[in-house]
C-alpha cells in the first residue's frame, strides 16, 4: 500500500524501502522506535501532519561540501547503517526532495545574478526608450513637400527617363525667404521666395563619386508652365533661373532643371537660412582662409584676413556675401559657396561624424529642423541611408563645379551656357559617367596644352592618333572636399 502522505515513490528504489530521510529522523529521535526487522509502522493518514520532532525537513538535506557535507555524511551513517555498505545510500541521497536545497543554496550564495540581470535589463528598456524618443524626434523635424509631388506626378509625360538606375539626382534648394525665423537676414516681401542657391547633386551608382553642380541664380533659361500657389498656371517664358521658384514653388524648378540639363531629378530638399547656420554650429565651425579682412554690413559680417574658424552666424554671411567680396558677381559667390560646403563634408568625415551616433545626432537635428524634402526622403531612416551611402566616398571625389556660363549676350547681368561644354556635362551626369574638376588657372594651363596638341595632330606622321587615343574625361573649373582653403 502506498503512503499517502509521504514521499513519491523513488524509481531507483526497490519496492516497499523508505527513503532515507524519514527512517534515519525517526531512527534518531523517536523514543521506542521500531526496528525495521520487528514489523513495519502503522501508515500516516493526515497528509498535513507537522513533522516529527527533530525529522530532517526535506529542503533542508545536507550540502554535498563544507562543514555541512560532513555532518549529513556522520548522520547518513547513524541512521542507515541498516542498509548496509551496498551503495544504495548513495543513490537514496539524490532523490527528488534533495533538489530544493541545493536551488535554495544556490540563490542563497549568488544574489548579485538576480540583481546583475534585472539591471542590465533596466538599463536595455532606458536605453530603447530613449533612442525611440530620438528617433521619433528627428522624424518629425522633416516637413514633406506633397503639392510638389503631386504636381510632377501630373507632367509625368514630360519628364527625362532615367538612363542609370542606381545613380541617384538630388536637387538641393537653398530658399532666400525673409518671412519667419529668417526675417532678420532682411525685408519681408510677404511670403515670396526665391531660390538663393541650386545644386543638382549626382551620387555615382557605385557611390564612388559625387558631383555638385551649381546653377547660377541669373541663368537665363526656358521655364515651363506652372502651377502657382493658388492652382493657377503660369506661361511658359524665357527668364532668369531663379523666378521658377518664385513662380511654381519646387515642382516648377525641378520642371526646369530637368529641360535644362536632361536630368531625372530623383529627390529634392530645401533648406533654409538658419538650418545651414545650426549645422555649421553642430560641427563645431569650419575652417577657411581669407586673403584679405572681410566687414560686409549687409551680410553682418566682419572678418579679419588668414586662416580662421568660422562659427553657423558667420559662415551664412561668407556664403552669402556678394558686394564686398570680388568682383561682386553671383558666379564668385557660388565658388565661395562650393569650397565652403567642400570644407563643412571634410570636417564631418575627418572628424568621424558621419561614424559617430552621438556626434552625428546634431548634426540630423539641425538639418530636419529646416529641411523640407519629397516623400521619398522624409524619413529619418531614408536620410541616414542616404548619408551612410556617402560616407564612404574619397573627398576628393566629392567635387563642386560650376555649369559652364558666361555672361548673356543681351544683359551682362544675366548669364548663358557655354556649349558644349554644358550639354557634354549634362550628357556624363545622364549616363552617370566621370567627371573631373580642377582650380580655374589649372584648366587653363590643360586648355592651352590641349590647343597645343591639337596643332600637333594636324602634321602628317600623326594622322590617325586621335582614333586610337581613349577619350579623356571632361575637365571643368571646380574644387573638391580634400582642397585646403588657404593653400588656394
């Protein structure tokens, strides 16, 4: 019959054996114990009978060392020297009741476990918790321009085909609006804005290589119909590049980039005043070199001459200054520009923000601020995906330039192309094929060599070079982000 009350049986026993633990407590402490050879104890009937005085509770078995591993051993032996020396003391020691003491002892001895997991785990939920608030913030610092998706999606039609589908056209808008926050850098015409700076960005589809364009603000170029802000359409007209913007807004711009140059603009981003002030403070300033003292008032801009650090306020003055620097033509501008944004890439790759999450983040801050961008860029992740396809372009692969113009026949305050060179640059942009930059007074050395050899061929035992020769890679005026500013 089994006990009720007491222990399951044990496999490793034989059948009608007690284990150890409850013979050797009654052995030990029961006045007028039974022998086990005179008959056997009548069977417990209360399962919630409290144990015997002086029985050995069951979580309470001997540990298998120390001090307390030779006491169980000493009282093994006096409570069950009638089992003999046959070994089954040694397997009865192991049975289920044994198991809780030594889990028991166990967290006894290694609290600091328990506490290590709970606080890694703490740490792994802030931790989370804060990156996702970071995230959710830089992502909904982006403004997304919808009415201009909208807008090119109804001249589908009109728009180039893409020729490489892996090279990405980026067209980057720097907006001269006084209205809001930039009501300080001068008058407030109501609302109305132009497009103080445009670059056509092309990201190589091997992302060796990038290639800034710029496109003069005065460029005289055919401006399709578009829609205004009040869904009205404008005429197609011949004028200076930047009224587009004024006009039809992004969508009318981009509309005009692309009849210009050829080019599917894939993205595009705008960017106003004080996002490239507080990027420039982000990276704690950029250095350039001045041949001779800058005070520009209309730009708010005093600086003395040699090399220097410039902080967010006073590059927005070096970058838009025009009067007092140079011959005060907007073409000199758009080289300041250039080398300045080829020094501001050098400085986040040198200084490994790009590779740095803490140092990269205000940077991001300071740009989705004041960036308005199509929906295909309006997300935090498309950004950063963007930003570490680039980050490991050669800076002197990262190269400025430039469409080659000259003054407008008609208006030397308006500028035209220079063809072909124009249509030969569109053409390696298109079909995403390389392009080389170098410092003006350079490519006039190569333009003169280059005249030189061609009155070379000219003579008899030459004849036939040309065909052999492979087709050298078109050289525009232009810097790139290794240049050093004061070795110009």
């Amino acid at each position: 019959m089994t006990d009720s009350a007491g222990t399951p049986a044990d496999p490793d026993l034989p059948a009608g054996d007690t284990p150890q633990g409850r013979s050797q407590g009654r052995s030990q402490e029961e006045p007028g114990a039974t022998d086990p050879k005179e008959g056997p104890e009548p069977e417990a009937t209360d399962p919630k009978e409290e144990p015997e005085p002086g029985a050995v509770p069951e979580n309470d078995a001997p540990q298998d060392s120390g001090d307390e591993g030779e006491a169980g051993a000493g009282a093994n032996s006096e409570g069950g020297g009638q089992h003999g020396s046959d070994g089954k003391s040694a397997a009865r020691a192991q049975t289920w009741a044994d198991h809780p003491k030594d889990g028991s002892a166990f967290r006894r001895k290694r609290p600091w476990l328990r506490w290590a997991a709970l606080g890694a785990s703490f740490l792994v939920m802030i931790s989370a918790g804060a990156g996702w608030w970071l995230y959710k913030k830089l992502d909904g610092n982006i403004t997304t321009d919808t009415s201009a998706a909208a807008e090119l999606k109804v001249y589908e039609k009109e728009r180039p085909t893409p020729v490489v589908m892996d090279a990405q056209n980026i067209l980057l808008i720097g907006s001269d609006s006084r209205s809001g926050d930039n009501s300080e850098y001068g008058r407030d015409d109501g609302g109305s804005q132009r497009s103080d700076t445009t670059i056509l960005l092309h990201l190589a589809a091997d992302r060796q290589s990038a290639t800034a364009v710029s496109l003069p603000r005065d460029l005289m170029v055919e401006v399709p119909k578009c829609r205004t802000g009040d869904d009205k359409e404008t005429r197609e007209q011949f004028t200076q590049f930047n009224s587009a913007f004024e006009l039809g807004g992004t969508a009318c711009t981009i509309r005009t980039v692309e009849r210009l140059t050829g080019i599917r603009i894939d993205h595009h981003m705008v960017v106003d005043f004080n996002g490239f002030k507080d990027m420039v403070d982000a990276v704690d300033g950029v250095e350039i070199c001045l041949k001779e003292p800058i005070d520009d008032k209309d730009a708010r801009l005093e600086l003395p001459a040699g090399r220097q650090t410039l902080n967010g306020e006073e590059a927005l003055g070096y970058v838009r200054a025009r009067k007092t620097l140079g011959d005060g033509s907007d073409t000199e501008r758009m080289e300041r520009q250039q080398k300045f944004l080829g020094a501001l890439v050098n400085k986040m790759q040198s200084n490994g923000v790009l590779l740095n999450p803490t140092r990269l983040y205000p940077v991001l801050d300071a740009a989705t601020k004041s960036l308005t961008t199509d929906p295909g860029l309006d997300s935090l992740r498309d950004l950063y995906d963007l930003v570490r396809s680039m980050r490991d372009v050669p800076t002197d692969q990262v190269q400025f330039l430039t469409v080659p113009r000259q003054p407008y026949r008609q208006n030397v305050n308006r500028d035209e192309l220079v063809e072909p060179d124009a249509s030969e640059l569109f053409k390696q942009l298109r079909e995403d094929k390389p392009v080389a930059v170098v410092p003006a007074d350079e490519l006039k050395e190569k333009e003169e060599e280059k005249e030189k050899g061609k009155a070379q061929d000219e003579k008899p035992d030459d004849a036939g070079s040309d065909s052999e020769s492979p087709t050298p890679t078109p050289t525009y005026s232009g810097s790139s982000a290794a240049d050093d500013l004061c070795e110009q």
